[in-house]
C-alpha cells in the first residue's frame, strides 16, 4: 500500500513504509534498548510524544534526537549503539 | 532571530487550539498557533503515520485556512519574556513572537508512577504507546497488558486490537463500583455514552479487571513479564509489552512561570478561560482533565474571549455542561493510595539522572531533593518524575525556568539577555546569557 523506503539502524540495511516514525523503524529492526540511561540501564520509549526523552539516538550524525518525533526518509543512518 | 506579529498567539494546536485559533480568527484577530508536532490535531487526532492528518484535524485546518490563521509546526516554546513575548525555535532557528494576547492550549501528559520494572524498555505509556503504534510502531501479533487507570485505557485498548495487538488484561487500578457510578452520569453525555458502549462492546473478548494494578515488571533487556495485584490475589502474565498510564496531568509549565494562578495542578481561569494574569487565557486540558468535548468548548470560548469579541451565552452553556462530567471522571478514578508504595527503595523514580525511591524519601520539598540528588534536573526537566514526586511525597512543583526544552546552545544564544519575569525573578539568574 504504502511507499516503501529504505534506512540503515545500527549499519543495517531496513525497508520500513514511508512516514513512520524512526522509533518505530528501530522497533521493526528488531531492537529493544534504544539508549542507556546515566547508571547504565537499559531504556527504550515511554512517553511516545516527545516529553520523556528515553528515546533518544543519532541520526545522521545529529545526537540525542527524539526517534518518537523524528520521521523515516530514504537513506537515513540511526545509530542506537552509539546514543 | 525571526520576527513574528500576532493580535492571539496560541500555544498548542490540540482540540483547544484549534477550536480557539478558529473562534479567534472568525472574530477578526490577527492568530498564530504554535505547536511542536508534525501536524496540528494533538495527542487524540493524531495521524496514522506522519504524512496525512487525522480526518478531524483536516475539518479544523480548512476552517483555519479560510481565516488565515498561521499555525507553525515542529516549533516548541523554549523561553518567553512576559506574556507578550514567547521565543520558539524550530529546526534550530529562533523566532520571537509578540502578541498581545496569549493562549495556552498545551494539553496534558500521562501520569507515569513507579514500580520495580518500571523502566524496562517495552513498558511504555498507555498514551504513550498509542502515538508509538500510530506512528508505525510493530504491535501485530505481540502481548500486550494495559494497566493504570482512566478512560483511555479502554480506548487504547481497543486501539491496539485493531491492530492485531493480543490483549492480555485490561487492569483498571479503580474499583468497579466507582466506574459503574460513573457509567450511570452518562445519560448526561450521550455521545461519551455511545463511545462507551461501543468499546465495551469490542472489547468484550479481552479480560478485564477492576481494583488491579501492576506490582512489578520483570526482564532483562525489555519486559518479559508482569506481576499484577488483583482483588483475588496477584496474577503473573507473560508479556511483549506493558502499557501502564495512571491518567492525565496538566501541562502547566509555560502557565506557572508566566505567573498564572494553579490550583490542584491546573491552571485556574474565570468564565471567559481569562487566568490570573490578564491577557492570558487557558483552554483544554491545562485548565483540569476533561476530554476533547470540553477541550473544544473551553477554546472557543477562549479564543472569543482573547480577541475581544463577546462570548455567545450558549457556548458558555455548552462549555459548563461539559465540565460537570470532569469532576464525575476525577472520582471515579481516584488514584488509590496502594499506588504509592509501589516503589522499592532501589527503584528509579527520576528516570534522567537515575535517582532511586530511596534517596528522595526522607527529602522536604521537590527543591530539596533536587539539590540533594538532581532529581527533575535531566532532559525531561520534571515531566515524568515530577507529577510522580507530587503522588508520592505530596511535593509541589517546584520553579519552572527557561529553556522549557532542551535547546541547542546557539538557538539560545540568539535570544541573548530577557528582562526578569515580574512573576518569576529567579528565573532571570540561570537563563540570562552574554553574547
């Protein structure tokens, strides 16, 4: 139906529809945690709206971007690891 | 910096903003609308995917479009010089708008309170999890528990088994007494009464529980299980995914440091939605938890109000129907207080600096835990751990100060030196800048 596109999470290669949000993208790669919180402890998103900012990663270089706010576009890099 | 001119500036483009934006404009003003999101229609009209807007949300920004009314998206408020002054910054560019009159229309948030296993990744918001699942995230086929408390956790419910989620339990903290008495006021509302039964009706397979709440979520990555405490006993559940949301709080944070009277949380308003400082005005949630039929009422009658226009009698009459339902909604989700011994000592309460239960406990007021642990000091600033600091130590809020967001240290730059809030000369201290 809708129009596939094509990003990377983690290096990866992902087709995901277009317009989702990059959180959702890292959740169909298959990834649970999307950073570590300041003790070390595994967090992924709670609030789903932008105001918690347990899920935070790097997206084209850029750091600590919401991925519950930021929206897929073809070729786009997500970095978790390294968030 | 940009330079923006608005007659009613509105903060937020939910049900209220709109509705205000819309009431303004067609009384002649000069509005701009401010929101932080990819597209107007708030938590509740938010669009399947990022692209198309919620069918509501198109209805709004046709009327919107025939009056001229400017909405900007993806921008967040970060900082405001008085009233009549809001900075914003969007994509890393700072705007300055000057109104002369202000409305706040910034909605609510979830309620999050903790319990062991509570920051496990996989347990998210019951709200929450709904924005997630509209904007694509992967549901179909999974486990899903909701617990917490309130009327959307039917809603989501119902939500997610469309989406082929498979509900597991339904876990409303409120006795069923209390929900059944709330049931018999909504002859008063007849459209929440179709609603209801409507849900009630397609979630008839999904088992459902009163007076039942989440004692702790287990796993090791992400929650594998759920123990939940139920009248009869607990009950333990395997899971993919724990939606857990104990209601909905005002977002008052632009309204407190601005100086507007607050009471019991929400921002207080008269019958024109006017706060205590005058030329602000509140509408929807912030003003007390009521649902979107209000959330409309209170905007149009704000928005009205904020132009100088005069307010029709029956708009005020529809507006005051509505609000005698929120205080029905209010009692028959009281939160119960087993709800605050939930948390283990070691159990985080402040998520961003990973204070535990334990370290805030024996602390006086939210100001002296954070002094004392940087509790609501991390990037959230407060939004989660303060409402739950409030439930659970009985803490009031303490000071808000700019930037509300985190913001890129050039955008804040930009803005330079503002003069002191009358209302709140503290805050001139942190956020003065050289430059």
């Amino acid at each position: 139906m809708s129009r596939q596109i094509e990003v990377r999470v983690d290096g990866r290669a992902l087709r995901v529809p277009a317009g989702i949000s990059v959180a959702a993208a890292i959740a169909r790669a298959g990834v649970a945690v999307f950073q570590r919180s300041v003790g070390g402890e595994p967090r992924g998103p709670l609030c789903g709206m932008g105001i918690c900012f347990e899920c935070r990663v790097v997206i084209d270089g850029r750091r600590d971007v919401r991925s519950c706010m930021a929206v897929c576009s073809e070729g786009m890099e997500i970095e978790v690891a390294r968030a | 910096m940009r330079e923006v001119a608005s007659e009613v500036l509105i903060l937020g483009a939910g049900p209220a903003g709109l509705a205000a934006a819309a009431a303004a404009a067609e009384a002649g003003a000069r509005v701009d609308v401010i929101e932080g999101n990819r597209s107007p229609g708030g938590q509740i009209w938010r669009p399947e995917g990022a692209t198309e807007a919620h069918p509501t949300t198109r209805r709004w920004q046709q009327r919107l479009l025939r009056t001229g009314v400017r909405v900007h998206l993806e921008t967040t408020v970060v900082a405001a010089d008085g009233p009549r002054c809001i900075y914003t910054v969007c994509g890393g560019e700072m705007s300055r708008f000057r109104t002369s009159r202000l409305v706040l229309a910034t909605g609510s948030r979830e309620l999050f309170l903790p319990f062991p296993g509570w920051t496990l990744p996989g347990v998210t918001g019951v709200g929450g999890l709904q924005a997630l699942v509209k904007s694509g995230w992967p549901i179909e086929g999974k486990r899903v528990v909701v617990a917490g408390s309130g009327p959307l956790l039917l809603a989501v419910a119902d939500s997610l088994r469309r989406r082929g989620a498979k509900l597991l339990l339904i876990a409303e903290q409120a006795p069923r007494r209390a929900v059944v008495r709330l049931a018999r006021q909504l002859w008063r509302s007849p459209r929440k009464a179709i609603q209801a039964l409507g849900l009630m009706a397609r979630l008839v397979q999904v088992p459902m529980r009163y007076a039942c709440w989440p004692l702790r979520a287990t796993g090791d990555e992400c929650v594998r299980s759920v123990l939940l405490q139920g009248s009869d006993g607990s009950i333990e559940l395997e899971c993919d995914a724990l939606a857990c949301g104990f209601g909905l709080v005002p977002e008052i944070a632009i309204a407190a440091y601005l100086g507007c009277d607050v009471e019991c949380g929400a921002m207080s308003v008269d019958a024109q939605q006017q706060s205590s400082v005058p030329g602000v005005y509140g509408a929807g949630e912030i003003t007390g938890v009521g649902g979107v039929e209000l959330a409309v009422a209170e905007g149009a009658v704000a928005g009205t109000a904020a132009a100088g226009a005069r307010v029709p009698v029956r708009w005020l009459a529809r507006r005051d129907r509505q609000q005698a339902f929120v205080s029905h909604l209010d009692r028959a989700f009281a939160l119960r207080p087993e709800l605050r011994r939930l948390a283990a000592p070691e159990t985080i309460v402040c998520r961003c600096e990973d204070v535990a239960f334990e370290a805030l406990a024996g602390a006086e007021s939210a100001r002296a835990a954070k002094l004392a642990t940087r509790c609501g000091m991390g990037s959230c600033q407060g939004r989660v751990c303060g409402p739950a600091t409030r439930f659970l130590f009985g803490w009031h809020h303490d000071r808000v100060r700019p930037p509300f967001f985190p913001v890129p240290m050039a955008a804040l730059a930009a803005i330079g030196t503002v003069q002191p809030s009358s209302a709140n000369p503290a805050c001139y201290q942190t956020f003065t800048m050289d430059c």
